[in-house]
C-alpha cells in the first residue's frame, strides 16, 4: 500500500511539473504591445523559422485609419519611408531555460537596435519583452505584451511571410 501511495504521489508532482513546463513555440501567435505615444496599441505576430523567434507589427488595436507610419528613425536614412507595417523588429531570439533570448529587439522609436530577451508568464497571457543595452538584460527596459484573446484573434490578419521586411 505505501508503495501504492508513493508511485502515486511522484505521478502526481511529475505531471504537475510536466503541466507547467513551457514549450518554445508557447510564445507563437498574436500579441497586444504596450501603447506607443500616440495612445495605440499594436499588434504583434510572434512566429519561429529554423528554431528562432521573430517578431513584426501588423495592425492596431480597433484599427487605424491615419497615415501610414514610416520608420522614420531608422540609422539607415534609404530606410526612413518605409512603412512600420510588417518590419520585423523582433529577431533571432531561442529558447533557454524558459526564456527567449540571444537575438536582437529593434526599436522603431528611437532607431536603435537592443539585445533581446522575453519570458511568458506562467498561465502564457503576458509577454515580458525586454531590450537591454548589455547581454545580461541589466541595463534596459522592459515591457509587458498580452497574448490576444482567442475572441479577437478573427478581427485581425497577420500578413504573410512574403510581405515582411527584415530589419536592416
């Protein structure tokens, strides 16, 4: 009878643990990004190709019908008018000891290009994305994503791989 107790007790906390587990590909799908300094919240794409992460805006949150946004701070002035739309800005990170990290994080709003780093909230609806100016992820600043709604999810059309443009 102990066992009993004991093979199920082990069963239990290993399944638990196997239950909280993160898979590499958890952070995949579409995301809400913190609002910019317009008030609009953009959505994010979050794909892997060849084992690594990426990342690119498509669309706002309820929409937006001003002007086309342009990567206006980008350090290459040929790259100035081209629109944010599908720029992939999150790049070659991997998955390591529950974190995505090693790639780089371009920031369209001071044209800068950081070390990146994300890691997903145990119930997988928050996005921690971190740039940093050092590997390590001290010097930096961080901010929280959430995971778009299943409910949502038809409201938007992420665009495809052939309309993307890599950062450069």
């Amino acid at each position: 009878m102990k066992k009993k107790i004991l093979f199920v007790s082990v069963f239990f906390i290993l399944s638990n643990i196997l239950l909280l587990a993160q898979n590499a590909n958890d952070v995949v799908g579409l995301w809400y990004s913190e609002k910019d300094s317009e008030g609009l919240i953009p959505v994010v794409e979050i794909y892997e190709e060849n084992g690594k992460y990426y990342g690119y805006f498509f669309d706002y949150k309820g929409g937006y019908s001003g002007p086309e946004k342009k990567d206006a701070k980008n350090p290459n002035p040929e790259m100035r008018n081209l629109p944010l739309k599908g720029l992939v800005y999150l790049m070659g990170l991997s998955f390591e000891d529950k974190e995505w990290k090693g790639g780089k994080i371009y920031n369209p709003y001071d044209g800068k290009t950081y070390n990146g780093r994300m890691s997903l909230s145990d119930d997988g609806k928050t996005l921690t994305v971190r740039g940093s100016l050092d590997k390590s992820g001290i010097f930096g600043k961080s901010m929280k994503w959430t995971r778009v709604p299943d409910s949502e999810k038809a409201k938007y059309k992420p665009l495809k791989k052939s309309e993307l443009r890599r950062f450069n």
